[in-house]
C-alpha cells in the first residue's frame, strides 16, 4: 500500500482550518449556553425580587421618607421665606447676642459715640435706642435713659436678681444688656424727650425718682445717623 504523499505546507493549512472551526464551535455553544443561563436566570429570579415583601416595605419606606424629605423641604422653605434674615454672622455681636456674653468696657466705638441718629438692632435691625435717650453714665457701657417705643426692647428677670433687656422683635430676641434703676434724674433730661418716653419703659416707684439706665453692648447695637440733622 502506498502512502499518498500530502504536502506539508498543506498539512499546515488543513490543521490551522480545523483550530479556527474548534474555536469558532466553541465560542459559539458557550455563547448560546450563556444567553440560554441568563434566560433562565432572569425569569426565576425577577418574580422572586419583586415578589417579596421585604422589597414592597422598601419601596414604600423609600415612599414615605421621600415624602417626609418634601414635607420638611416645605417647611423649611415657609420658614425661611419668614421674612427674618440675621443682619451679622459677627463672632463677637453673636457671643454677646446669641450666648449672652458681655463685651470688655470701654471697648465699643459707640461708648463715645456723639452724633445723632438711631441704634438699631445689630442681628434683626429694628430700632431699639436713639441718641435723644443717650448718655454719658460713665459704666464704660453705652447708656440710654430711654428706648425707642414701647415693644421694642423686651425684659427678663434674671436668677441673681438684675433685670436683662433683649431685643423686642419676637424673632431676634437677642441679648443687649442689663437695665439698672439708676440713670439720670427726671429734671436733668429734656422735658419733651422725657414725656415722649414708653410707657413700658422699667421705672422706680417714685414719679421724680431716678429714671432707667440701659446698660448695653455695642457689640449688639447698629448706629445710623440721622439724615435730616446731617443736613441741618
Ligand atoms: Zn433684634
């Protein structure tokens, strides 16, 4: 018998056709075994996912704090649209405002402060004390005889006895100082300033007695000068 001789090169050829059909077959059962899987895979375990009740609590947990997430938003948003805005974001007028600190004597620029014009609240800006009720009282402290108007500046009796005055403003309520029953004398301060003054201003038993000596932090007060008299 004799051997039919095959040329090598063909040899070569043949071998390398059958590799690339041995891969191609294979490739393409393993492809079709995976999307055979995937099929299988996905249609056992999609009923089952969101079959359960662990995923409905989820989901309505997931509800509800949404909605809770929106109420609060909502609120928030009210809040804030409440037309009150602080006025400083100042260390030392918030120590003094917010925490009810005292500011060193002698330290405020409005302790010597002459010209006339209004002291507004430093965190709200309503106006508290003007420079008609202004006065030296020596404390080291800007003093005032008088507020503004009635409701502006509101009081609290503190434990050791002294009474504090805030900010009058519901919404601010800040800390300003300390008011003392020993300010000036009725018939030291002009007559038609003094009859102008609130009613609910902290007075002595006594009509002719000492009138009222606001002690406050000029960390807590804002000055701004009359208009009109600096034109005059
Ligand atoms: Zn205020």
């Amino acid at each position: 018998m004799r051997l039919k001789f095959v040329p090598r090169r063909r040899i070569s050829v043949l071998s390398s056709l059958a590799v690339i059909a041995t891969f191609t077959t294979a490739s393409i059962l393993l492809q079709a075994s995976s999307a055979a899987a995937l099929i299988v895979s996905s249609r056992t375990l999609r009923p089952t996912f969101h079959g359960t009740s662990h995923s409905k609590n989820t989901m309505r947990l997931f509800s509800e704090n949404n909605d809770k997430l929106k109420d609060t938003t909502s609120t928030e948003a009210s809040d804030a649209n409440d037309d009150f805005e602080p006025k400083t974001w100042n260390p030392l007028r918030l120590m003094v405002m917010k925490l009810g600190f005292t500011e060193l004597r002698w330290t405020s620029p409005l302790n010597y402060e002459k010209r006339e014009g209004v002291y507004n609240c430093a965190y709200c800006g309503i106006d508290l004390f003007d420079s008609d009720g202004k006065y030296d009282s020596g404390s080291g402290w800007p003093s005032f005889w008088r507020s503004t108007k009635d409701g502006n500046v509101q009081y609290k009796r503190e434990w050791d006895g002294r009474l504090e005055c805030l900010c009058g403003n519901q919404k601010c309520s800040a800390h300003l100082g300390h008011v003392f029953l020993d300010g000036p004398l009725p018939g030291s301060v002009p007559r038609s300033i003094l009859s102008e003054a609130p009613r609910g201003d902290p007075r002595g038993a006594r009509e002719d007695g000492y009138l009222p000596r606001f002690c406050v932090n000029g960390a807590a007060l804002r000055f701004q000068e009359w208009e009109s008299k600096k034109q005059e």
